[in-house]
C-alpha cells in the first residue's frame, strides 16, 4: 500500500545573525590620588572612604613628615590634611609642599577643628584651596572639592 506522497521539507536556513558593532572601551581614565594626612585613624578611615567613593586611589600619612616624603616619591591630585599633626603641622607641611617641583598642582583641603576665622585665614595662606571643619560628613566634603574642582 502506499500512502500519500511525502515530499521533503527543506532544512531551515540558517539564520545569519547580524552582529553588532564592539563597544569601544573607554580611554582609561587616569589614576588620582589622594594623600590623607591625619594622625587620627579614625579620620583616616572615614576620609578614605570618601575618597574612594569619588574615585581617588587613598594614600596615608599620620603625620606631616610622613606625608611630605610621600609627595616627594610621588604627588597626588588631591591632599586631605589635619591641622595638628605630630612632627610637623599641618601648616608647616602645606608650605613645604608647595614649595617642591609640582607641588602647586595638588588641591589641599585643610580637614581640622581649627574653626576660627583667624585659622582658616592661616590654613589658605599657607597654602591650602579650601577648608572643612571637623566633624564631617561626605556630602560636606564633597562640595568642598567641587568648588575647587578637584571631582
């Protein structure tokens, strides 16, 4: 007996999948660090954890000597610094820091409890872009260094 004529079913074509262009990767974007200059690690931390937050690579120093031979092995775009240090102040550390080769390109922003008029007057003649008083809080800090563009 035969049955109704089969004729066969072609094979599907394959589905030619068009691909879409590679992404281009971004240009990587340039290491920025920050030192944090504070004898309190307390401070350290939570400096730190600000900084990483806005994409700085974190440097420490708890104190001012520490610090200036870190920016003399490399400097950072960005200093967070603590008014009283041991071994060298705050105010001490700024002006020698300015005074080495590139020293001028670092934003400095004096992190202190020295509230008076009178001191942040000091803390920017001395050297420093801006002025935050202790305690802080990110968003604080954050429009501090917008306003001198350091993010």
């Amino acid at each position: 007996m035969t049955g109704p004529l089969r004729t066969a079913t072609p094979a599907p074509a394959p589905m030619v999948q068009a691909l879409a262009p590679a992404p281009v990767a971004a240009a990587p974007q340039a290491t920025r660090t920050c030192l944090i200059g504070d004898d309190s690690r307390v401070v350290r931390k939570v400096s730190r954890r600000i900084a990483e937050t806005l994409g700085f690579v974190v440097v420490e120093a708890e104190n001012g000597e520490e610090a200036l031979n870190r920016c003399r092995a490399a400097m950072p775009a960005l200093i967070l610094l603590d008014w009283d240090m041991p071994v060298m102040t705050g105010i001490e550390f700024i002006a020698k820091v300015r005074a080495l080769p590139g020293g001028d390109a670092p934003k400095a922003v004096f992190c202190t409890s020295h509230a008076e008029p009178l001191d942040i007057h000091k803390g920017i003649a001395a050297g420093a872009d801006e002025y935050v008083t202790k305690p802080f809080d990110e968003s604080m800090l954050r429009a501090k260094l917008e306003r001198i563009g350091a993010v």
